[in-house]
C-alpha cells in the first residue's frame, strides 16, 4: 500500500471519528455481527421484522428527549406523556365509543398540551426543566391512573394495528415511517432557520438571545414538539401490541435517554444526529432482541441499559480526544 494510500485511509479515520455518530455505527455494526455469529435465529426474517420494529418505535420515543435535550433541557415526563394519550386512545375508543381516527387526534392533542404545559412553566417563569418535568410526571401519570383505574383497554379495532403490525415487501410499515420522520429532522436541523435557532438556544443561550434569537419561544417549541413525539411513539405503541396499556411508558425515559445519548446528541445541547439515531435506535433492539436469543434473564435487562448508556458515554469521551487530537496534527 502507497504512502498516498495510507494518507487517504487515515484522513478518513479522523474524518469518521470527528463525528458524534461515530460510536453508535461502531457499537451497533459490532453488536450485529456478534448476535449473527452467536444465535442460530437471530437473522431470520421474522426476528429481523421484530427487531426493525422495535428499533423503529426506539427512535419515536428517543426524538421527543433529544427535542429538548438539543435546547439544553430534559423531559423527565416524557413517559407519562405517552401513557396518557395510549389511555386517552384507549378510553376514547372503548368507553366513548369515539371513531379511532379521532381518538388518535385527542391523543396527539393530548401529547401538545401535556407539552406545551411544561414549555409554560419552563419559558415563562425559567424554571429547571428537571423540576418542571419530574413535577409534571406525577400530574400526568396520576391521570392516567384516575382515567384508566389500572384497567387496560384491548377493544382496539383491527384497522388500528396495520400501521403498527403491517408491512410493505417485508419491510415494517414503522420502518418507513421512522426514516420519514428522521429525513424531516436531518433536514430541519440542517437547512431551516428554525432548527438553527432551535440548535443556537442549546448551544449558548445567552448568545443566542443576544442575537435576536427568542429564546423562550424555542424552548416552548422544543417541549410542544417533545409532547407531539412522545403521543406520536404513544400511537404507534398502540399499534404494534394492539392493546393500549395503562403501563406504557414505564421503561421509555431509559430508552429515551440511552438513544438520545448514544446517538450522538450531546446532553449540553446544540447538536444532533440523524443517523446516530437511526443506529442507536437500532443497537437498542438490538441489545433486547440478543439478550433473549442467547437466554440471559430478562429481569437483568435495566442492568446492561445502564451499562451501555455508560459505556456509550465514555466511548464519546475517547472519540472527542482523538478527534480533537487530529484537529491540532
């Protein structure tokens, strides 16, 4: 191999690793290979579907965290969210009697106030988005508790899941819509003025402001968006299991946290990454999916999160040092 070749490999290295979607490619390539080689079902047709599936749904709930992790802020609620509008879906649907198609309005209506309720307190009296949202979780999960009694609601007409359980040429019909969705944020964040404001708040408020930026507008945008996500992953859960569970939700701020951040999106704010979604969504799935197929005990299951997120968070710091070692060569 020439000096010239060496040169161009290398290059590309320090290109790839200055970027923040570096690790989840890395991770999720490497954890695909491991699972192929180590479970003998693990790329059949059937588990790929489920696998895609999960990685899709993964992606919907990550998008609501990282809307307000880019303007600097978490939603610890973000869970809640989604189990009241599955409750709101279900209880429209079964008790009501209301027509599904605008029983999902109410429920993504349902998703823009819980939203635009925290933005409120957030933007106007510029309150911690920790406090607000942790506050706004017990307001919201003891609706659904007081709405649904526990009681979960499986009367889901059938029309409901094709969106969830359906598929083009094999292909889950989520899938599409997550790479519509994650084409829409490339190219908001990447070409629209409104996505470079949002990306200036998280990256310097005070600079953004004192540019003209209206930073309380973005971070009432940021949550109202965070509460559309979250209904948006809330219909599509509906979808998929076809039962609209008072529980959902439970498990969605580790996920939420573990594909924003492994992801590529940093948690100062004023970054994102398509791709790393796409990725980090996918070695979610992948991770659950391979847990099973090699028969490691579910109940450990919050366990590996944990350590991957960690993983995940020091892998960036290795990756951040060489890329910007290679920036000063």
């Amino acid at each position: 191999m020439s000096e010239q070749d060496k040169g161009g490999i290398a290059g590309l290295l320090r290109a790839f690793t200055r970027r923040t979607d570096a690790s989840a490619i890395v991770a999720t390539t490497v954890l695909f290979v491991l699972f192929s080689l180590g479970t003998q079902n693990f790329l059949t047709p059937f588990n790929q579907f489920n696998v895609w599936r999960a990685a899709s749904q993964n992606v919907f709930i990550a998008l609501g965290q990282a809307l307000v992790v880019i303007v600097g802020g978490m939603n610890l609620s973000l869970g809640a969210i989604g189990g009241l509008t599955v409750v709101v879906i279900g209880h429209s649907i079964e008790i009501l009697g209301i027509e599904p198609w605008i029983a999902v309005i109410l429920g993504l209506a349902t998703g823009v106030l819980c939203g635009l309720f925290n933005g409120f307190f957030i933007s106007r009296f510029k309150l911690n988005s920790f406090v607000v949202t942790l506050a706004s979780s017990f307001i919201f999960q003891g609706l659904v508790n007081g709405i649904s009694q526990g009681r979960p609601y499986s009367k889901i007409p059938r029309e409901f899941t094709r969106l969830g359980k359906g598929d083009v040429l094999g292909v889950p019909n989520m899938v599409f819509l997550m790479c519509f969705a994650l084409v829409v944020v490339y190219l908001a964040f990447r070409y629209s003025l409104l996505g470079r404001k949002l990306l200036a708040t998280g990256g310097n408020a005070e600079a953004a402001r004192l540019s003209g930026i209206k930073t309380g507008r973005m971070l009432l945008l940021a949550n109202t968006l965070s509460g559309l996500f979250a209904s948006i992953a809330a219909c599509l859960w509906i979808s998929r299991m076809g039962t609209a569970q008072p529980a959902t939700g439970g498990d969605w701020l580790i996920v939420s946290f573990a594909v924003t951040v492994i992801g590529g999106t940093a948690l100062s704010g004023g970054t994102i990454s398509a791709l790393g979604f796409l990725f980090s969504g996918l070695l979610m799935a992948l991770l659950r999916n391979g847990l099973i197929m090699l028969g490691v005990n579910v109940y450990f299951e919050s366990t590996f999160l944990g350590c991957i997120i960690l993983l995940a968070v020091l892998v960036e710091w290795l990756r951040a040092g060489v890329a910007g070692k290679s920036r000063r060569l």
